[in-house]
C-alpha cells in the first residue's frame, strides 16, 4: 500500500515515529512533510499529498499540523479528497467507515505521538461499510 505523509513545522517527530511504523509494516511512504521545526505553510504540504491520493498515486494520506484544521481545509479543496481530522483512534474509524476518508489529519499539539501512531493504524485498517453511507458520501464531491 502506498501512503503520502506531509507535515509542518509541528509535526517532524510525529511524522519521523509514523513512518518509521509504517515502513515496519512494509507501507510504501512518500514523505512530503518538512524536518525542521522552523515556521513554514502548511499548505504546502497539504496539496502534494491531496494530489498524490486525488491522482491515485497514493492509497491514502497523513496529514500532520498543530490544530489539523488548516492542513485538513486544504487538503479538502482537492476532487474525491475526504481529509478528516481525527484526534482519537475511534474518529479514524468513523472517518473511514462513515466517510470513507482518504487523508487522517492529525493534531500534533493536542495528541501524544502515541496516539497519533495508533490513530493512522485505525485509519488504515478500517473499511469503509459502504450501504446507507455510500449515498452521503456521493454528495460530498460537488461537479
């Protein structure tokens, strides 16, 4: 499976323990986050990843700043991009079931890396359920 990670300024130790989980696990990672703890805009992070998984380039994406609002509005300009802020394991697995989310988004200053690792597990192990959520789903992309 491929996944794209991105992060800011808030994220680099977040991101750092994540894709080392991930590659364990024998994920594919393109990493487009940043290293340094230095200021810089999230959004330009967000659309790399968002265009990587709007393009099918990769299955899924992480997302990482201090709120995870900002990174999530941007990454949700993108078509048939479901980016979902998720600051426990269990919003991962509504956000998936639910919303077949494509992109977690994390909250780096409100989570423990702990739990950031355990709420991308949840996220990318949880299917989508499909039914009387697909309907809904559809209405999200607007033409």
């Amino acid at each position: 499976m491929k996944i794209s990670i991105g992060n800011d300024h808030a994220g680099p130790e977040y991101k750092k323990a994540i894709v080392a989980m991930l590659e364990s696990k024998g994920y594919e990672v393109t990493n487009y986050g940043t290293d340094s703890v230095d200021n810089v805009d999230y959004p330009d992070f967000a659309h790399p990843v968002a265009t990587n998984v709007e393009e099918g380039k990769a299955d899924f994406g992480i997302l990482i700043c201090g709120s995870g609002n900002g990174i999530a509005m941007s990454a949700n300009k993108h078509q048939n991009v479901r980016a979902g802020l998720c600051w426990i394991k269990e919003i991962a697995a509504l956000a998936r079931q639910h919303n077949d989310a494509n992109i977690v988004c994390i909250p780096a200053r409100y989570t423990s890396i702990q739990q950031a690792i355990e709420i991308v597990e949840t996220f990318l192990t949880t299917d989508f359920e499909g039914g009387r959520h697909q309907n809904r789903v559809n209405k999200i992309a607007c033409s």
